[in-house]
C-alpha cells in the first residue's frame, strides 16, 4: 500500500509541475537583461523579413526608434531601442499615465502663484492664469495639444507636489518595466539626468492609451481654453488652442500621442495609428532634424502595416506588471487587452509567477490528499477523512509564505478543508480511483489540476 500511495503522490506532484511548466516565460522576458529581447540592446537596425516583407525606409536618420504592434505587443523593427537620450515633452505620456486617473475631469481648481512658479526658461505654455478656476480636463488639454509646462505644474501640485509627482512618475516606470527611464522632472524639460528611450516611451504610450480621458485628450486636435477676465465685462474669456501634433488630422488614422523639442533632446515624436484594425506604434528621437521626426514616424508606420505578417518580431513590449485582468473587454479604451493573457505572462520578472505557484500549491494538495485517499481506503473513511483534510490544509497553509504575494490570500480556500470529503463524494475516481497509478489516473489528475488552476486563476483576478 505504501508503494501506491507514493506513486498516487507523484503523479500528483508530476501533474502540477506539467501545468505550471506549460505556462511560458512572461512575455518580452530576456535572460541577458535587454528588457523585451535580447536584439533590442543591439545598436544597429534589427528586422527579420520574411518572404514578400517590403524593406524598411532609407534615410532614417533617428539615433532611437521603434515600431511595434500595440496589440500583440511584438516590436516589428528597432534600432537602439534602449538607447538613453534626453525625452523632451513626450516624457509627459508618463506624467499623464500617472496623474490622470486621479482626478474627476469636472473638477475645478483654483490656481495659486506658487503653482506657477520656478517654470523652466524657455518653457512651452498653454497660458494658465494664477488666481482663476480651471478644470481638470481644460488643464489637460493644455498639457496634451500645447504641451504646457504650466499646466503640467498645476496638475503636479494638485497631486501632492514635483517631488512626490517625480516619485510616483519613477514608480510608474518601474512598473511598466521601463529601466530607461529616470525622471527629474514632470513635464520633460531638460535636466541633468533626465532621460527614457524609444522603447520606454512606446510602453508610455501602449499602456495611456488604455485610458479613454488619455485617448480622448491626446486624439484633440483643437479646443478652447479659459482665458483671463475681461476688463470692460468682467467676463472670463476664451482662446483657442491646437495640437502641435503635425501628424494629428493628416496621417491616415493617427490617434495621438506625443511630441517634444528642446535644444538637448532634439524632436522626439510617439505616435499611434490604426488601420483595418490593427494599431501600430512608432517612436522617433532625435534625427539630424527637428522637422523630420514627423516624416520618419509616417514612413515607418507606412512600412509597419505593410510589413504586417511578413516579418518576424524582434522583440516584445513587455506588460504592465500592475495591472490587473479585466473581466470584460472594452474595445473602447482597449486595444491590447491583458485579460487575453494568462496573469503569469503579464509580469515581466522570472520565475513561475503566481499561477505556476498556485499549480505547484494545488498540485502538492492534491499529493497530500490522495495519500489520505489511500489510507481511507484501507482503514474506513470515518476514521482517515480529518487527517488526509488536516495534510491538505497544511500543505495549502504552509505554501503561501513562499509565493509570489497575488497568490497568498486565496490559497487556503481554494483548496477547502471539506475537499477531500467532497471528493470522496464523486467516487474514487475523482483523484484517478483504483487507476491511480495508470496511465488513466495521471491524466485525470493533470486534467483535474489544470481546472482547479483556472478555477483559482479567476478569484485571484475578482
């Protein structure tokens, strides 16, 4: 009987470690350290075309850019992808993936000197005046069409002040697992340290879009702005505003997102276009010439959607390692869903991540109780069945303290201390029965840790 019992354990133990093996690395995970793949620390233009793929653009002049399907995720074609330079405003994707969520749009602020002040000289302006009322949405759009660097401030400050918004913004970073990126400042201006790169600001880009307000403010091409007080009415006035975004209204199906310049960064350009679809992202820094960073971006999306299925991706976007999986998409404010993904691709560190834990977790119960199963059967249910539930929850008690932290909480309970009496109930062959040692068996238990995994894999994500 001991012989069956060990080989019962195994096949348990096997069939838990076979489902959490199926489960792939995470998605853009690189062993040499290159974040999304190891061609994309190399300097030189990576691409792998296929039979029939259309060559890429001469004369890119771009010292960073990259282009990506921003639902697969899969870079088509890169060079010095993780290459650090100065971001300019298009540092403010990062800033707003940040702050954004924060705020009801309808609010109002009153705006206060020390808001406005310390801007940096040279600073690109929307106009906000100190002592007036704005809302949050105006405020935003004049961060995303002027590019303001005093309602970039504003929002700052609303949030708690620069440094704690520059913490946050770092923070955010780290969570999209863009390495590049260090963040001195809020709205991109030039400072001494201040830098990201093509592929750190397409992940910017990939993950504000999932924001309706993120996509609804960067796609404006115009808008009115609140003014100052007209002197003679006593009014508040209004003037208009247009996005600096010269690709916005004129590249075929252009949804955004950000353009910068100063004196340090050059131009530097993140842009969004759909077509039949499918939504590819581009990212241009600093060519020979300010004005060709929009002209580079058209080619390479040109040739991105060409190249659609006839190239072999040379790396990945890595996933937003906070984010959570959604039980219903919305093709709205989505068009790269997370919830296509099992949770353990969407992080990018090694690891099983928390459902190849959970399989080991829920494997080794099953183990633990099949052997109470075994002694059931030879000394009578009534006296085995609270020492065989006694192992299973200690096996699911004592597992948590070595898991990843989503998969802590809802171990105990997803393997319940009445199992084996429920269990017992379906007949013998819910562990494999009397075949437990069999063929049949293992795959019953492999069959029947894969359901209690996605069974778990759906709590964990309520």
């Amino acid at each position: 009987m001991s012989q069956h019992v060990s080989r019962v354990a195994a096949a348990a133990a096997v069939s838990a470690l076979v489902v959490a093996a199926g489960a792939p690395a995470a998605l853009g995970q690189d062993t040499t350290g290159a974040v999304g793949g190891e061609r994309l620390g190399r300097p030189e233009i990576q691409v792998a075309p296929q039979a029939g793929a259309p060559a890429l653009p001469t004369a890119l002049t771009g010292r960073s850019w990259v282009v990506a399907d921003a639902g697969t995720g899969e870079v088509l074609a890169a060079r010095n992808a993780h290459l650090p330079l100065p971001p300019a405003s298009t540092l403010k994707m990062l800033f707003a993936d940040t702050v954004l969520p924060k705020f009801d749009r309808a609010l109002e602020h009153q705006v206060t000197s020390a808001e406005l002040a310390n801007l940096g000289a040279g600073s690109s302006l929307v106009g906000v005046k100190e002592n007036l009322p704005y809302r949050v949405e105006d405020l935003w759009r004049g961060v995303f069409l002027s590019s303001g660097n005093d309602a970039v401030h504003v929002l700052a400050h609303m949030n708690g002040g620069l440094q704690q918004t520059v913490a946050e913004m770092q923070a955010r970073a780290q969570k999209l697992q863009a390495r590049d990126t260090k963040v001195i400042s809020p709205d991109g201006y030039d400072m001494d340290g201040q830098v990201s790169s093509a592929y750190d600001l397409t992940l910017f880009a990939r993950a504000g879009l999932r924001n309706a307000d993120f996509r609804s403010y960067c796609s404006t091409r115009t808008a009115r702005f609140p003014g100052g007080l007209d002197k003679v009415t006593g009014q508040r006035t209004t003037f208009d505003i247009a996005n600096t975004d010269r690709l916005l209204g004129k590249y075929p199906g252009l949804i955004g997102v950000k353009n910068g310049y100063t004196t340090n960064a050059g131009a530097t350009f993140t842009g969004a276009a759909e077509r039949n679809g499918r939504t590819l992202l581009v990212t241009v820094m600093h060519p020979e010439a300010q004005g060709r960073v929009y002209d580079e971006a058209a080619s390479l999306l040109d040739w991105g959607f060409a190249a659609l299925g006839k190239v072999q991706p040379v790396g990945q976007l890595v996933e937003d390692t906070a984010a959570t999986a959604s039980p219903e998409p919305d093709a709205a404010t989505s068009f790269a869903p997370p919830w296509v993904r099992p949770h353990a691709l969407r992080g990018g560190g090694g690891g099983l991540g928390p459902v190849g834990w959970t399989a080991v977790g829920l494997g080794s119960a099953l183990a633990a109780w099949a052997a109470g199963r075994a002694v059931v059967r030879r000394r009578g249910s009534t006296a085995a069945a609270a020492p065989a539930a006694a192992v299973t929850v200690a096996v699911a008690t004592a597992l948590p303290d070595a898991l990843p932290t989503a998969a802590q909480t809802p171990l105990p309970t997803a393997v319940p201390t009445p199992l084996p009496t429920a269990l017992a109930r379906a007949g013998a062959s819910a562990v494999g029965g009397s075949t437990g040692v069999g063929s049949r068996g293992r795959r019953g238990l492999a069959r029947r840790a894969r359901v209690l995994v996605a069974t778990t894999r759906t709590r964990l994500h309520r």
